[in-house]
C-alpha cells in the first residue's frame, strides 16, 4: 500500500449517518444539557432525585446519538448461531466416544461449523468430554446422558484478538458456556492451560474417538503434550477439586459432605483430579473420557463400586462415597511428597509458537520500524530514562514525550524532567504469549532524575477511548522528542480525536481540581496548590478550541502562557491573590458550561473505535487488508 492507502484504512472516513436522525438526536441531547444546568440550581433536585433522572437521561441520550452517527463502540464479541443449537445438544446427550461413527462424526463438524459460520476465523478443535464414571456405569450404548459436554477451540477474527479494549472483557467475550456446550478462543485456552485447568489440560488427552472435530495444528499440539500434567498449576487445581467443591468443614475440624453435593459432583470429584493427579504420577495420560477399572488402586475400586450403586439406586449413602474418596486422596497425596514440577518455561517454548502459527496460519507479520535517521537519539534517551525501557528493541518505541509541565510550554528552572513512552510489545511475543503480559512501567518519586510512565500500545489505545486527558495531550502535540513511523499515521487524524467523551474528561479534571482546591489539602500558596490552579485555566483553554472544533495547542503561548506563568511563579497577592484566581477560575468554568449547553452543534460522542482498532492491528504487524478492516458478527460497519 501507498501513503494514501496507509492513511486511509489507519483513519476511515465516518460511517455514513441519518442526518435528520442525528439533528434531533443532537438537539433532544443539548436541550436536555441545558434542563440538567438549570436543575443544578434548583432545590427541586434533592428532594425527588429529579438531578439524578437529569444525569440518566443525558446518558441514555448520548447512547442514541452514538449509535446513529456510528461512533459507539464497535467490538463485538464471539456470538454463535443459534439455529443448530438443539439438534447439537441431542446429539451431544445421545453419544460416547465408542458411539461415535463416521456418519455421526460428520453431523457432529456440520453442526459445529454451523454454529460459528462466518462467527470465527477458523476451528482448531471439538470434543465429546464426558464423564468417566458416568460412561462406566451406563447401562446401554446411546443411553441418553446428563452431563456430556461439547467442547471447542475457536480462533477469533484479527480484530477480535488485537482489540482496545480492556482485556478482562475481551476474555469474557472469548468464551460462551451453555454447560452442555463450551466454546473457548485459542488464547483463552492455551492460558488457561498454562495454569493447569483441568478442563482443558483433559480436552488435549481425550481419547480419540472423542475428537469429533480435529485439524492439523490440533494433532501437532497433541504430540507435544505430555509435560503438561506435571505443570504446578494442573496439581494444584486437582487437589483443591477433588474435595473442595464438595466438602464443608465440621465444628469440631475436618471435613464432611454438602448435604446439595449431586451423583455428578461426585463422579468430578473421583474422576477429574484425583485419576489425573494418579495418572500424573504413572506418566500415563489423564482420564478424560474412558476408564480401565483394572488401573485403580483397592480403594479406587470401591469408590467405583458405589457409584455404580448411586446411578441405580440414589439412597445409597452418600457420606460412605466421601469417606473413600477421601482415603483416596490421601494416598495419592502421599505419592506426592518429592514430585519434580514440570518446568513452566520449557512447555511455554512449545505452546507459544504453536499458538502463533496457528493463528496466522502461514501469514507474515509485518515488522515494526523505527526512524533510521533518529537512532541515535532514540538510543539515547532509553539509555537516560533507563530502567525496563533502556532494555526494550528500539522499533518498540512509538512515542517518547516530555511531558507535563514542558510539553505545556510552562516549564521553570524547578521543573521536573518527566517523560511519556509509548511502546508497542513485539508482535510475535503477543501472538505467542501464553500468559497476560505487563501493559505499564511507572517510576515516579522525588528520588528518581527522571519520572516517566511507559504504557503499552493496547492499554493506550484504551485510554484514547476513554478520552484520557493525558493521553489525548500527547496527539494534539507535534514536535516531541521521538516519533516513530506508526505514531505519525496515527497523530495525522488528531481531529478525530475531539469527542464530547474528551470534552467530559477535561471537565471533570478541572471539577477534580476545584474540590481539591476547595478541601484545602494542599493549603494556600504551595506549589501543589498552583498546579491545581494552572491547571484549570490551562484545560479550560482547551476547551476554547474544542468549541471550534479545532485540537487545543497544548503547548501555551502568548497572554495564556503569561498569565499561567504569573500564576506558577509570582508571589499570590492582588489580582494572583487566591480568593481572586478563585473567583476567576469560576467564572470561567461557569462560562464554559454554559457555552456548552448553548451549543447548536456537537462533536462526536467518541473517538471511531475503528480507527484505533485498525492502527492496533498495524502496529501489532497484521497486513493491512481493506475488506477486514472491521468485521461485525452481524454485518459490516
């Protein structure tokens, strides 16, 4: 692709919108800024919660113009198709792997690919899990069972993957859980394998008949397996299941039954961590979905016999199962005592380039780059800001910015050298990483020569969406001390950063400002206290030229940068007397929100998610293809 090209797919134009639909959106949203105005002044607000009906109101309202001008936000998580659900879930409760043949095994991959048609890029995997005790005891093949479960292993589309948003919702997203039917994306599951899920760790050893779906990638990663079983975690996790999830501790100390413990608690119980913590210890595979009775120990055997009893007779005590399983454990703990853990990093040099070229599936990244020209003086300032940042690769900085009082033009003799980094994790350590990885390096303190946060290319994505005040400084602001190829192309497009989601941030900053002011934490006259007040005026400042849909010159000049330096720097008397900038700064604020309220026209609501998405994407070295721009499980944006 050409410049053009780069700058069109990294800053799409906007969605095409209803324009009498966003008029009256607009003006049904300014009418009621302006009731929510008049409301603060009004005693009527807190004796009916009429403020709070104001506030909701001016939510809901900026929900539905967001949507219609198409700035809210486009992640979409995994959805699968519902039309083939419950022929999938008869078919799952009808079978065990030695029920499984050929025909089934293609109603089982129709149905499957029916589900995630056009929902994912691809399938790794689907199994047939069950019960290992259940299966034992059922009385005829194709008997209907309770507690079967479909499992899959799916890989998200790329703007799925590497998305902005925060990760903690983007794993949520990433699995979908009916009980019967468990569907889990690549990433998930190999780092909820790391940390020893027994689920997970079984669905790698099931039993081949089981493996109603299977792919070549699947077969590689089962041939590398075995060390798996021995992870610290898998351990762990198997001992505290055994008992834990059935068990409550007695008055007098020790452990009894949960009088709601099920037949199907138990068989978990027996089968799942204490057979695997055996078959661990054996060097045998786990026992995910089949069972050797002539494997168990004498004690293993009896807690067998009685649950074969349970599922024909459910008065059998269950108290007696208890006991024996708890025998059990114990003498599998024994065997325990001196076990060598696996060692977590070697299994890692395994999954982890296992999981990248499964979801690249032969593509190439891209690699990032950096400005030849500037090497040196890039080189330079990681060696003075030091710490982790001095021993990242010199194409993972995107940004290094002096930041605060010098990036305002505002800086005295007594200024702190503060710095903002943005960097970018090297795309093959993101696509092969097997744990979460560290979003964010701070080193801040009166101590250190030079305070800096370094923040991570997705975390700061984030925080652009958000309208983090800081972060949306940094784009409006050219002429910083590096700027790498991928932070150019995306500082271009600084217009479509002025949202009235960043309007609200700077405006919360400055009321923040004001109550601290107000609490007199800081006293009068302190230099902390003339922070607060510089502050204030100099985002109010901005807020001037969001007015007119401009980017704020963050760096001051002229009677701005005067009158703030007067205020950083000349002793507080007469009109730089507090109670003076104080009436000042108030005025101004009230000026502010009234210009606001007055408005005809507005910003965006947000920043256009696609935007930040699709330069993510770049920077994480996926090639730039138009017609993947943005996918959304139900239709193009």
């Amino acid at each position: 692709m050409d410049g053009k090209d780069v700058f069109d797919f990294l800053c799409p134009p906007p969605p095409d919108t209803d324009t009498a639909a966003l008029r009256l959106a607009t003006d049904s949203l300014q009418n009621q800024e302006r009731l929510n105005l008049v409301l603060k002044k009004s005693s009527v607000t807190s004796t009916k919660n009429v403020g709070d009906k104001s506030r909701s109101a001016i939510d809901r309202l900026r929900e539905i113009k967001a949507d219609i001008e198409g700035s809210s936000s486009g992640y979409v998580a995994m959805a699968i198709n519902e039309t083939p659900l419950q022929e999938l879930r008869q078919l799952t409760l009808m079978h065990v792997p030695s029920s499984i043949t050929e025909e089934v095994r293609e109603r089982f991959q129709r149905l499957i690919h029916q589900c995630l048609d056009g929902r994912c890029r691809d399938i790794v995997c689907g199994v047939l899990s069950i019960c290992p005790w259940y299966w034992a005891t059922q009385r005829e093949r194709g008997e209907q069972a309770r507690h079967n479960v479909i499992v899959i292993v799916y890989i998200s589309f790329d703007n799925q993957f590497i998305s902005p948003v925060n990760p903690h919702v983007q794993a949520q997203a990433g699995v979908i859980d009916l009980g019967w039917l468990h569907v889990v994306e690549l990433s998930h599951f190999v780092q909820a394998l790391m940390k020893g899920r027994t689920r997970y760790v079984e669905l790698l050893f099931c039993h081949q008949g089981a493996l109603v779906l299977d792919s070549e990638p699947w077969q590689q990663l089962r041939l590398q397996r075995t060390e798996v079983t021995g992870l610290r975690g898998f351990i762990e996790a198997c001992r505290g299941q055994a008992v834990g999830g059935i068990s409550k501790k007695k008055k007098n100390g020790g452990l009894k039954l949960k009088e709601t413990t099920t037949f199907y608690q138990l068989c978990e119980s027996f089968s799942n961590p204490n057979l695997n913590m055996l078959t661990t210890l054996s060097s045998q595979r786990p026992i995910s979905s089949e069972l050797q009775e002539s494997s168990l120990s004498d004690i293993a055997k009896q807690g067998f016999e009685k649950l074969k009893l349970l599922y024909q007779d459910p008065d059998v005590l269950n108290h007696e199962i208890f006991v024996i399983l708890q025998t059990w454990q114990e003498e599998i703990m024994k065997k325990l005592k001196g076990f060598k853990f696996a060692d977590t990093k070697t299994i890692e040099a395994v999954f982890g380039p296992w999981m990248m070229a499964t979801r690249l599936a032969g593509r190439q990244l891209s690699k990032l780059t950096y400005l030849s020209d500037e090497y040196s003086t890039l080189v330079s300032l990681m060696s003075d800001i030091g710490g982790p940042v001095s021993r990242m690769k010199p194409q993972q900085i995107l940004l290094v910015a002096r930041a605060g009082s010098w990036m305002y033009g505002l800086s005295t003799p007594d200024s702190d050298v503060d710095y903002m980094i943005i960097y970018a994790e090297l795309p093959e350590v993101v696509f092969s990483s097997c744990r979460k990885l560290s979003e964010s390096v701070e080193n801040r303190g009166p101590t250190k020569q030079f305070e800096y946060g370094a923040y991570e290319a997705r975390l700061f994505c984030e925080m652009v969406l958000k309208g983090s005040v800081v972060i949306l400084e940094l784009l409006f602001v050219d002429g910083h001390a590096y700027e790498s190829p991928a932070w150019k192309a995306l500082s271009v497009c600084r217009k479509r950063f002025l949202t009235e989601c960043g309007i609200q941030q700077y405006l919360g900053l400055v009321k923040n400002n004001f109550n601290l002011i107000k609490s007199e934490k800081h006293g009068g006259g302190t230099s902390r206290d003339r922070k607060l007040f510089y502050q204030i005026f100099h985002k109010l400042n901005s807020l001037e030229y969001f007015l007119q849909e401009l980017p704020p010159p963050v760096r001051c000049s002229d009677d701005i940068r005067d009158f703030i330096l007067r205020v950083r720097t000349q002793p507080w008397e007469g009109d730089l007397s507090r109670e003076n900038l104080h009436t000042l700064a108030t005025e101004k604020y009230n000026n502010m929100r009234q210009h606001l309220v007055d408005r005809q026209k507005r910003l965006p609501e947000n920043v256009d998610y696609r935007l930040m998405s699709n330069w993510l994407q770049s920077v994480r070295g996926i090639p730039l293809v138009k017609e993947e721009i943005v996918f959304n499980t139900q239709g193009s944006m």
